[in-house]
C-alpha cells in the first residue's frame, strides 16, 4: 500500500476519516492501480487482514465498481483521494467473513522501545523510528493507537526496568484507569534486526525479529487484530427484536436516526409501541451486546418482553 502521512503530528491530532476513505500521499498517475490500491485498503480495514482471501481480493480487480468518487488534491505532491461506496461491506458478508467496522480502536500499548539510544517507554509525543510506522500503519488501518500517558500516576506503578523484564503486574494495575485490554512488552533494535516481544492481557504472545520498523509495526498491528474481530466482527445478517423504553415525539427522530446511521444496519423499523415501549426489528448480522454497546444506552432490567435487547432511549 501506498497510504503514508505527512508526519506523527498530523495523525495525533487529526479526526480519523471514515473506514471508506483513503489517502493516497505518492500517487504517481496511474489512475487504475490506485483505486485498486484504495479498495484493497478499505478491504483490509473492514476484515482486518492484511493477507486477503483470493476471493475478497478479487473485489478490488474491478475497482470502478466501488469507487465512489475520487480528486487529485495536489497534483504537484502527488496527493489522492478516494472514497470507496460502504456497500462493499455488504459484498464481504456475502462472502461468509465477519466485517468489523465498530468500535475501532487497539488494546492499551505498553512498550518499552530502545532503538541504540537506551531505553524509553513508547507515547503519543516519542520521537522514534517505530512511533512513526505504528501510525503510518494506524492510518492504513483506520485504527487509532491507544498509547498510556506514562505520566506520574502511571510511572509510580510500571518501572521501565520491570516492563523490560517481562513483569507485568504494575501494567495490569494501571491499565485499569485506561481500560481492560492491554498489550506489553519490549522492542530492541540491534544488529540483527529489530526484536520484539509482546504479551497481551489474553496471554497471547509474540516473539520474533524483523528487518525493519515497518515490518515491526505491521507485527504489532498484527497482533491484537485477530481478537479485534473475533470480537467486534459482523457475520452475515439476521434478525434483533429491540425494545426501548422512553421514546418521545423529542427523541424519536434522533434515536432512529442514530440506530439506522450504524453500519452494521441494514435496516431498523418499528414493529410496535406502547405508552411504555416501542419495539423495533433490526436488519443486522450484530449480536445483541454489539448492538447495545455502539447504542451506549441503559438497559432496562424492568422490561420482562421477549426482546432480544432492551435500552432506555436519551432524552
């Protein structure tokens, strides 16, 4: 792929774009190999795989199709952009491969990195050779980096020493202002490459040398992307019965809008309302606890109905 940044600021304080949008930074006037180059990037983005399947791949040899529209930023520059149509999601579904669009985001990155200079902890302001592949990579993607601030409160309980070492007590302890999921351990750069270790909060782990940072941050990536999916993926379509409690003439409106703008919707309609409830059939291959977390809402533990789901609308 050929989707670069113009640098490690630009990303950090950049809104991510959509899962369907991709920038070309070296587009060299070949107009037919780089909207093959965008579609196979938002297909790698939506099953997180960067090897794909013959058969997945195959979807980018007729890149007109899904090519929605596409500009030459900067001719100059060599700057492209392109935006592929979202239903090639329904395309990969078809396929029988779990999409995963929502909520995209990577484990807490707790990582010791010493690239010949001694050792430093890996954050979002690190002026390090891996720092930039991993969000060169993160664009790619369209996954944000999760970096701990490693600020004092962070630091009285992960000792770079310990985290060197392999001893992962202190990172479990401050993960917890973070969130669950994390990722620790070790990166070295030496003569024979650049070496890297990792252990997730699953026990999953990794060790392997790589030729470049490049080729590291694609391993990093790599590692948590399996689990991501099998998580957060989308399989095929069914049926979800959704019932919600505390819908108005003043929030009715928002929260349709909000249900039906999900793209693992294919459709949402009302199938019956009361003055306590209005229960809805949701077109989706998203199991239940998928749905209520992109909703973000309650559940109503007082509604005894037979829904699949059960929520308290906002206000």
């Amino acid at each position: 792929m050929r989707i670069l940044l113009l640098s490690l600021l630009a990303i950090c304080g950049s809104t991510w774009a959509s899962l369907y949008e991709v920038t070309d930074l070296n587009y060299q006037g070949d107009e037919a190999q780089a909207k093959r180059a965008a579609v196979t990037t938002v297909l790698s983005r939506l099953t997180g795989r960067n090897a794909l399947p013959p058969s997945v791949a195959g979807l980018a040899d007729q890149p007109e199709e899904w090519i929605q529209s596409w500009s030459l930023v900067d001719e100059l520059a060599g700057v492209a952009e392109f935006r592929v149509d979202a239903s090639i999601r329904q395309a990969v579904q078809r396929m029988g491969l779990p999409v995963w669009t929502q909520p995209r985001a990577t484990p807490w990155l707790w990582l010791a990195v010493d690239e010949g200079s001694g050792r430093q902890p890996l954050t979002a302001t690190s002026d390090l050779e891996i720092a930039r592949a991993l969000m060169i990579e993160s664009e790619r993607l369209a996954l944000p980096l999760q970096l701990p601030a490693w600020d004092a409160d962070d630091r009285s309980q992960v000792a770079l020493a310990e985290l060197w070492g392999f001893f992962f007590d202190g990172v479990a302890q401050a993960n917890g202002r973070y969130g669950e999921d994390y990722v620790a351990g070790r990166l070295a750069r030496t003569g024979a490459g650049w070496q890297l270790a990792l252990v997730g909060s699953d026990g999953a782990r990794l060790s392997e040398t790589f030729a470049d940072a490049a080729d590291a941050a694609r391993a990093i990536h790599g590692f948590w992307l399996p689990s991501l999916v099998a998580r957060y993926g989308v399989a095929g379509s069914g049926d979800l019965s959704l019932s919600v409690a505390g819908l108005t003439a003043d929030n009715y409106d928002a929260f349709i809008a909000e249900l039906r703008s999900l793209d693992a919707v294919e459709r949402a309609f009302p199938v019956f309302s009361d003055p306590q409830f209005v229960r809805f059939r949701v077109v989706t291959g998203a199991r239940p606890e998928q749905l209520a977390q992109w909703l973000g809402l309650p559940e109503n533990r007082f509604d005894e109905s037979a829904a699949d789901l059960k929520v308290v609308a906002r206000p």
